[in-house]
C-alpha cells in the first residue's frame, strides 16, 4: 500500500478562487500530494478587491487541524491567514505537539488590495507564539517592514529585515522580492545564525499575480514533506510558481489582477 503525501494548509478561503485554501489545494495537488485543510476565514472577493470576510471561531479552526493531524499521515503544514490571536494560539498550540512536522508560515497581515486582517496583539502572537515553531516564514516586502517595524523597500532593507527577524525568532527567514521593481525578482534567505541566501530569476511580465504567495508556500511545505532540504524546496518552489505564471498570464479576465495557475488551465 502506498502512503499518500498528505500536505495540511490552514488558511481562509477566497471565494475568487486565487488565492488561500483554493490556491493551496491546486498547488498541493498539482505536486502529487493530498490537500488537508483547515478553513480559517470565509471571505468575498474578486479580482480587485476583498469586499467582506468573517473569521471562523476559534474553536473550529483548532478542531479541524487536529483532526487532519490525528486523522491523517500529515507529512508537513502550511499556515496563511490566522485571523486574530486566538486563532493563531489555538493553532501554536496544537503544532507544538508536533515538533518534527515541516511547518510553512506565510504571514497573512493584509491583502493585496488593502483588506488589514491582522491587529497588533495578532502580530506578536505570530512573532512569539507561531514562528517559532517554523521550518520557514515567507512575509513579503509589506508584512517583513510590519513584523520588524522597519523600512522595506529595497533589496538592502529586505536583507536587513529577512536578517534582524530570522535573529528574533530563531528561525529561517524568506522575504519575498515580489514588490521590488525591475526585470529581477529576488528573495533573501536569512538564517538564524545571521547567514545570508539570495534566489534570483528574471520576473515574468504579468497581470496574474493574485496567490502568488500562497502558491509559493504550499509548494515549499510539498517539498519539505517529500524530504527535501530547505534550500532545494525554495529553489524547485520558485521554479513551480515561474511556470505557474507562464502559464497563467495568457489568460484574459474580466478586470483587475488573476491569479497564478499552478495547474489544471
């Protein structure tokens, strides 16, 4: 019989169907693994903008990530929005109990379009609470300069903040270059001990880059549970999510931004 590789994403769902669980799910699949999931939050939008979302209590968000954990041979995680830090505790807290678990934090604070999910309290939850417990945390340019209280809008402040962050939680550090200009994108990779890691590719001319960060996070934790290293699971992610929006940007939607098509279009 042949074990299944199951990956568990704990995230909202985007009624859009760019990004979050949705995203999550067709990465998760397109890599041959199984999709768990734990709803976090119900939302409404579209390709502009999130027009309204409620937080899943509590209570619930916890029960289905120990169902998936006790149900399930889970062989990594992913977290994206963890709406407040009750939710992020009750989560903390049951993943704790898995300390061998590959664990992807994508540090959901806000959305593209301006939607702020996260309060400050949640914030310190995320930095005290969650991070630690991580394989790997991807913020992006926005939410590095919110975890630091720093300045991020070049590659040096990314550096400085990918550094300062993986110091404070002892943990490895991706800040996303998505946000930068030109014709390169480029991550830095810091680890705890202060060492510093760039990934470098030429950026794909795109309007569809909506989940672009949830796609790269679900296919980073694939990879971590099927054994590969960190470095190596950055590296083949970043390549899945280059061929995602090569794949996504010839198709035309109605307006504002699509999303990346990780598989299936």
């Amino acid at each position: 019989m042949k074990t299944p590789l199951c990956i568990l994403s704990v995230a909202g769902s985007d009624s859009g169907g760019g990004a979050g669980i949705q995203a999550d799910q067709r990465t998760i699949q397109a890599l041959g693994g199984h999709a768990l999931t734990a709803v976090t939050a119900v939302t409404a939008q579209d390709t502009r903008a999130v027009s309204a979302w409620r937080p899943v209590p509590d209570s619930l968000i916890a029960a289905q990530v120990s169902s998936a954990l006790a149900g399930f041979p889970v062989a990594a995680a992913k977290t994206g929005l963890l709406p407040g830090a009750g939710a992020i505790r009750a989560v903390a807290r049951i993943l704790a109990a898995s300390p061998g678990l590959p664990l992807v934090v994508d540090p959901v604070i806000a959305s593209t379009s301006g939607t702020r999910f996260l309060s400050g309290p949640a914030i310190r939850a995320l930095l005290c609470e969650l991070m630690p417990l991580a394989s790997l945390v991807t913020p992006n340019w926005p939410e590095a300069s919110a975890l630091t209280g720093m300045a991020v809008g070049s590659h040096a402040q990314a550096s400085a903040a990918a550094a300062r962050l993986a110091g404070e939680i002892g943990r490895p550090v991706l800040v996303k270059g998505g946000h930068s200009g030109g014709r390169t994108c480029r991550d830095c990779l810091a680890l705890a001990d202060g060492t510093l890691r760039w990934f470098e590719a030429p950026r794909i001319a795109t309007r569809n880059t909506h989940g672009t960060g949830c796609v790269l996070s679900a296919a980073i934790a694939s990879w971590l549970g099927r054994g590969e290293d960190l470095e190596a699971s950055i590296r083949l992610a970043r390549s899945f999510l280059a061929r995602a929006l090569l794949r996504g940007r010839a198709i035309r939607w109605a307006q504002g931004r699509g999303p990346a098509y990780p598989g299936g279009l």
